[in-house]
C-alpha cells in the first residue's frame, strides 16, 4: 500500500512538469511541411537504378557487358516489381530574427542518404527500409521588399520547372536540366512582382579525378547562373549558367599537370500557359554543353577527346512538354514527352575520356527520351492517390563501335502511389 501511495505521489509531482513541457515554444514561426509517399511500381524490362527508371539498356543484351550466359535472359525479358517509401520527406522553415529586414532558414532532407539504388550496398534490404537521411535544400534566406538573397543548398536557377511524375528523378536525363547545388544567389522584383531578376554563384559539381579531386572546384572560379522570369496570366522565362572544370593532362595520374579546361554552359527557356480553367501546358527546351553531372544532361558525358588531342565540351539539346487536365477538383490527368540528345557527328569523331563517363554504356547512347500518362486523384486535401505509365526508350546508336550489336532499350513501368502532404 505504501509503494502505492508513493508511485501516486511521484505521478502528481510530474504532472506540472509534464504540463510546463508542452508550453515551450519556438522562440520564431516554425513551419513543419513535407509527405509521405509510397511507390508500387512493375517494370517489363530491366532498368537502370533500381527504385527509379534513368535509363533502359540495350534489349538484345543480359548485362551492360557482354553476353548471355545459359540460365540468363535477355534485359527486355527482365520484369520486376518493387515498393519503396524513401522519396518520403519533411522539412522546417523557420521564420524570425528580429524586426528589420525579414530572415527565413530551410531545412528538407529526404531517405535517399545511402544512394539511389538497393544493390549499391551488401545488404540489399538495409537501404530499403532503413533509408538514411538526405540532404535536399538548406537555406538562408534575407528578404528585402522588392529583393533576397539565398545563401545555401538549393534548386538551380536554370530550368526551374519540372514535369509532374511518380518517378522520383522528375525527368533527369530525359530531358529535364537542373538539380539542388550549394549558391549564393540574388533575386530581383519589378512590376510588382510579375518580373524576376536572378543571378547566382553556385558551386561546380565537375568529375572526380585520382585523390578525390574535383574538375569543377579546380576551375578557381564558381559557376554562374542567371535567369529572368515573368509571371502574371502566363510564365515565361529565359535561365542559363556558365562554368569551367579544369582537368589533368593524365586522367589517372595522382600528380598530372593541368591546364585543359572545359566549359560548361546552357541557354534554357520555359513555359506555363493556362487554357481556360481546366487545361495547361509547360515546358522547357535548353540547348548546351558539358552537361553531365548535377545538370542531368548530355547522358553522363562532359566532353570528348578529339583527334588532336583537344578535349571538347560535348553538346546536347533537349526539353520537355507536359498537358494537364482537370476536369473537376479532385482529378488531374497529365501527358508528357521529354528528350536528351546528344550530338552525334561529336561522338562519332571524338572519344570519351574513359573514367569520366558513367558506367550505363553511356559512351554508346545518342539519345534518351519518354512519354508519360498520369491520373492523379485527391481523396481529401492531404492524401491523393496517383497512377502512372511511363516508357523510357535509350537509343544505342553508337553502339557498333565497341563491337556491340545492341539493339535500343525499351522499358515500360507502371506506377502506382500513396501521397499523404502535411
């Protein structure tokens, strides 16, 4: 009886504790954002990456290399199916400092920390339902009234739009430029609001060399971005950046002198352009070179060696076209198509530096493209429900070269998915 009493009176002491707890506070305005999502997803052929589609190889081989062993199939014989919640994410914004000049800081990460795919780690499974957080956007943000700065890691200025899709790249290397890179970046308004100025320093992401040295970081100089945008009954924008990655005469050399530079560049357009109230159409188009990288373009490759000897920024042009309809609040169906094309008379008289290109035969693709179709239904306003066919074609036109007889890889996936956005 007497533990009783105790236990009774040590509960009565907690509960002020308990009841000051809940009062505390954020000393500035915190908001909580994110959703959770969970993909479903068949595909009929083998892809690259794993819970996610980039690319589809060659249908006529059973690996990148080489040929069919006796118990093996063909890659376009290949059919999976998955399930993954790690594009799942969250993030703070939290506004405050003081009076004067209005201060936000961003933090979002999402579980994709240990990589895109489950078989990049010995233990396929541990990544799967035990994903580690990644970094997405963080921030630093000062807003005057008709201008801000943003200092930290963020969407590029180029290319700002994307297409809507349950695959998680959201276009990359199908014709959508653009990623999340560390900038100091200045924004302008005129017009009131309607006309947007921006100009960023961002950080060079290039190829990593022998001792972990980077191409674009050896430049000496950042990359620039710059991007003017109007918005009002329609939006349009005109964005693009240039850069220089500087890269050792000898690629594997730990002590090779440098001095070849590369440039880097882009000039990209996109659109929004509402009919009536139900339908819509977006886009972007961009023509550039040295591409590769975080700008997810030229299909993993910088530059070419040519016959003299000159390293030569690899061109590539591409874009994409969404539709969408909504024919009533709930429901919105989308169509798209998106392309990257590589130069092909460069590939054909040049060759990729081996060790810089990615190890998807990306030496031997001319060009890689889509076409969406997506129904997406909102049961209430923070859970929806989405379907998605998309079909990645991956033209190996160059193929012959390397002494392969590759047909192009056709993938079909199908995709269906649980949102719930808070």
């Amino acid at each position: 009886m007497k533990r009783f009493v105790f236990v009774l009176v040590a509960l009565a002491l907690c509960l002020p504790a308990v009841s000051a707890q809940a009062e505390v506070k954020s000393k500035y305005n915190v908001d909580f954002y994110g959703y959770v999502k969970l993909d479903a997803f068949y595909e009929d052929a083998y892809a690259i990456m794993d819970n996610f589609a980039l690319y589809a190889p060659p249908g006529n081989t059973c690996g990148l290399y080489g040929s069919c062993n006796s118990h093996e199939m063909e890659n376009d014989e290949r059919d999976s199916f998955g399930m993954t919640a790690r594009q799942s994410r969250f993030g703070f914004l939290i506004t405050g400092g003081g009076e004067g000049l209005t201060t936000r800081g961003r933090i979002e990460v999402d579980f994709y920390g240990t990589g895109v795919t489950r078989s990049a780690s010995a233990n396929q499974d541990v990544e799967e339902n035990k994903g580690l957080l990644m970094l997405r956007r963080a921030t630093v943000e000062i807003i005057g009234d008709n201008w801000e700065i943003l200092a930290g890691n963020e969407w590029m200025v180029v290319s700002p739009i994307f297409p809507m899709t349950n695959n998680y790249p959201y276009g990359a290397d199908v014709g959508n430029l653009g990623y999340r890179t560390p900038q100091i970046r200045f924004t302008g308004y005129m017009l009131d609001k309607k006309l947007t100025f921006q100009v960023a320093a961002t950080n060079k992401m290039g190829d990593v060399e022998a001792l972990d040295i980077d191409t674009g970081r050896m430049s000496g100089v950042p990359t620039w971005e710059a991007g003017v945008i109007y918005k009002d009954a329609f939006t349009l924008g005109l964005t693009g950046h240039y850069g220089i990655e500087e890269v050792r005469t000898t690629r594997h050399g730990a002590f090779g002198e440098y001095g070849s530079e590369v440039e880097s560049w882009s000039g990209n357009v996109h659109v929004i352009v509402p009919i009536g109230d139900m339908v819509s159409v977006s886009g972007e188009y961009y023509q550039g070179a040295n591409l590769d990288g975080w700008y997810t373009g030229g299909q993993g490759n910088g530059w070419v060696v040519t016959e003299d000897g000159d390293r030569e920024a690899l061109e590539s042009t591409g874009g994409w076209v969404q539709l969408k309809v909504s024919p009533m609040k709930e429901l919105a169906i989308y169509a798209a198509y998106g392309l990257d094309d590589v130069n092909d008379d460069q590939l054909k008289d040049g060759v990729v530096e081996p060790g810089y290109a990615n190890a998807v035969g990306n030496t031997r693709i001319t060009k890689n493209s889509f076409y969406s179709a997506m129904v997406d239904y909102s049961i209430n306003p923070a859970t929806k429900v989405s379907l998605e066919w998309m079909q990645i074609t991956t033209e190996f036109d160059l193929a012959d070269r390397a002494g392969s007889d590759w047909d192009d890889g056709v993938l079909n996936r199908y995709t269906l998915s649980f949102w719930y956005m808070f």
